[in-house]
C-alpha cells in the first residue's frame, strides 16, 4: 500500500502508463510585445474557441491529465481567458500561466486567486528596467510586471519568475536573483535561446557565448548540476525523452505534439479525440519506439554524461531527430571542462 506519493512517482506512472499527466496549452500566438528572442515566426494565431477549450479540457481529464500550463503568445491578450482557465478549473486540472505579466488589472488578479491557479510565471529578463524594455520591446514593461507580480503576491498567488538568459544579459545574473529574492520569489533560469519555431536561426545571436555559459553554469544555484552522471550509456535501450510518453502540448490551432519544442505533429483535436492521438497517432508510437541505440552519435560519444540533448531541438535547428545537436554539445562541452554534470534524469532514461 502506497502511504504518500510525490510528483516524481506520479510521472514515471503516468510514463509506464503512457498517460499526458502535464500537458501544455497554447491558447494563442497574439502578443503585446515585440521581444527580440521569441521563437514565434508570427503572432497571428488567435486560438480555438472558448466552447472547443471546454470540450479539450474534458477530453484532458478523462485522459489523465492533473497539470496545464496555460500560455501563448500572451494568453491575456484574449478577452475570454479568464474563462478558458475556468474552463480548466471545472475539470479539475491544476493550473499554471506562463505570462509577461503587463496586463494584469487587478480584477483579472482577485480572479485568479478566486480560481485557485496552482503557479503563475512571469517573464523577467533583466533586473536593469532600460534592458528588459528593450528585449520586450515595449516600453515601461518592467515595471508594470513586477508591480503585478507584488500585487499577485500580496493575493497570495503563487508566481515565478522565468529568465532566458542572452549574452546581453548574462553579467546581470546576481542583479536578477536579489530582484527575485526582493520580491520573495523563485526564479528559474534557462541557458538557451532557441530558434524560431519555423527555423529562422537570427536567433542565435543572442545565445550566451561559452565563457559566459563556463561562469553561468558554475553557479549552483542559478543552474542546478550533478556532481555524479545521472545519464548512463550502458543501456542503449534508454529513451531520448520522456515527454512523448506523459507529456503532450497544443497549439492555438488545435494540433497535437509531443511538446512545443518537439514539432512532431500527432494530429488535431477538432477532429480526433485527444487521448486517441496521444496513445495511437503513428508519428508518436514511432517516437516512443525510438531508443538511444538508433542516435547517430550519441552511444560512442564521450560527452555523453555531459549532454542534455533535446531531440525537438536536434530536429529544429539541426535538422534530424536522431542527428547531434549543436547548442546540447556546446552545453556539454562547457560542463565537461567544469566536472559538473546535469541534473534531468528525464533525459536518456529507462522506461
């Protein structure tokens, strides 16, 4: 008898299961902001209609589904949001916004704490007002998002902060952890700037050079790292990632895949049920079927323990699912020559 069960027994179930436990949402590519390192190709994409993200959300609770994560483009750009994440809350699911925080009035914020979101994330790229403007494009943003976030905080929301770091901003690191410690709030960095979801790889000039990723990486508590391997490659039956077994992710048009970065698409809900694409889709039985012994280079190369390769990135910006990818190696490289190691054990795991 299981007395207590965490998150991390409740996804490898729902990965031996197969079961969508956290699946992401987009509910639109529109924006208010112009920021300079948005995979978005474009911002056209207005998302399904209220009544059809009705019928999703049904459909994701009688697939399993307990976490959505709510996000755009900016999702309060839609004047209906509010009651697509009532939507949500009437099946049950445990939800979590991903916002740049500028539009929220303080009615929308009693709202949500009405609605009892699990997380709200907010976008923050650099602690100096003058360089998050001009990364988002718009001016006064960031001080209108972090007054959101104090009034969330003083409703008693949950919120994070969510920081890409970019080569313009990376000597602002400790300017941007005393802001979150400030305010009283986590703040989760990531280290790459992908490209556009359609390949446009102009993105890439704003990636961290290597002796800012040495100096960032070094850091344990901006970027968490393993003193021990966690990725072994004496079973080349590991999987290249789990999402496609527990994950899941829609885009504004309705389109199923395994994430929003692994652009593989399963089909469509308006014209299949969720959960018999995300069991049955033949693009995804593939995927799953994928183990490291089918990777072009990853089972004879001695960067292996270092690497967190994301296949969805591999296939964007290199061009083949079971090729190397670049940004993974450079990544591992600098981990490598620090004798550090990654921390997700998501990553070439045993089913």
């Amino acid at each position: 008898m299981i007395d207590k069960i965490d998150v991390r027994d409740m996804t490898g179930m729902a990965r031996r299961e197969i079961i969508p436990i956290s699946v992401l949402v987009e509910v639109c590519y529109t924006c208010n902001q112009n920021c300079v390192h948005c995979c978005l190709g474009s911002h056209a994409k207005k998302g399904l209609r209220l009544d059809q993200y009705r019928q999703l959300f049904v459909q994701l609770a009688q697939a399993g589904t307990f976490f959505v994560i709510l996000t755009g483009g900016e999702p309060f750009t839609r004047p209906d949001f509010l009651d697509i994440v009532k939507a949500a809350r009437k099946q049950r699911l445990s939800v979590t916004i991903f916002t740049n925080g500028t539009l929220l009035i303080p009615s929308i914020i009693s709202e949500l704490k009405a609605l009892y979101v699990q997380e709200v994330h907010v976008s923050i790229y650099s602690a100096n007002p003058e360089i998050h403007d001009s990364i988002t494009g718009m001016p006064g943003s960031f001080q209108t998002s972090t007054d959101n976030i104090q009034r969330m905080l003083d409703e008693g929301i949950g919120v994070r902060i969510k920081c890409p770091l970019m080569n313009r901003t990376a000597d602002g690191l400790e300017k941007l952890k005393r802001l979150a410690r400030d305010l009283g709030v986590m703040i989760q960095f990531t280290n790459v700037i992908t490209a556009k979801n359609n390949g446009d790889s102009s993105t890439h000039q704003l990636r961290l050079t290597k002796e800012q990723l040495g100096s960032l990486l070094a850091d344990g508590e901006a970027f968490p790292y393993a003193r021990e391997p966690v990725h072994f490659k004496d079973n080349m039956d590991c999987t290249p990632c789990d999402t496609v077994f527990n994950g899941g992710a829609i885009d504004p048009c309705g389109n199923v895949y395994p994430c929003n970065q692994w652009q593989v698409k399963g089909g469509n809900v308006l014209e299949t049920p969720f959960l018999e694409i995300w069991r049955n889709a033949p693009e995804f039985v593939e995927l799953r079927n994928m183990r490291l012994r089918h990777l072009k280079q990853c089972g004879t190369c001695d960067l292996f323990e270092f690497c967190s390769r994301c296949p969805g990135l591999a296939m964007l910006e290199d061009g083949d699912l079971c090729g190397c990818s670049e940004a993974a190696k450079s990544l591992a490289e600098v981990r490598r020559g620090l004798d550090i190691y990654p921390t997700q054990s998501n990553i070439f795991s045993k089913i």
